[in-house]
C-alpha cells in the first residue's frame, strides 16, 4: 500500500500484518532545514519505530534523553517513548520501520 505524504510530508510506503490492525509498516519523510517533528510537544505510539537518515542530519529528544543522528546511523525507538525531532541545517531524508501495535 502507497499513500499521499501526509502531515509533514511523511509517506507511507508499506502496510503488512493482518487487517485490521497491521504489524508492520514502513516510510519516509523528508525534512526541510529545522523542521521539527511533531511540530510543538511529543509524540509518542504504540508501535516501535526504526529509523535510518538517508542523509542529513536531526536532533532531539526521546525518552528525555537528547540525540544527535547523521546520515546513515540507524535509531530505535522503544512503543510508548516520547519523542520528537529536528532535522539539521542541510534538512534530513528518513527512511522508518513501525513494527508492533502499528494502529493502537
């Protein structure tokens, strides 16, 4: 399943699992200079979500703990951890991975 890019301009590019409720499901996104995801607050949900910075770079915090990623670094994300990011001075192109509860 391919879907128009969304809130932020995130896509998704992959729904796989069982319907209703999928298990896995995949996209990108592509951040312009100092965009920052959720745009105020945290965002956090039931699935975990991996991630990997095509190029660029982002920062900020999950779990209250800051981070610094760059172009090709991998992140995980525990289900249930607060998170939220801002893409770097050259915008950020991220490739992610939900897996788990992807619809709670």
């Amino acid at each position: 399943m391919l879907s128009e890019a969304g809130e932020a301009g995130v896509a998704t590019l992959l729904d796989l699992g069982q319907r209703p409720k999928p298990r896995f499901r995949a996209g990108s996104v592509r951040l312009a200079p100092g965009q920052r995801v959720p745009v105020t607050g945290v965002s956090a949900h039931t699935a975990d979500e991996v991630s990997y910075v095509i190029s660029g770079s982002l920062s900020g915090a999950s779990g209250g703990q800051p981070f610094a990623t760059v172009a090709g670094e991998v992140s995980h994300i525990p289900a249930g951890e607060e998170h939220w990011a801002e893409a770097g001075p050259d915008g950020a192109d991220v490739f992610w991975c939900w897996y788990g509860d992807v619809d709670g």
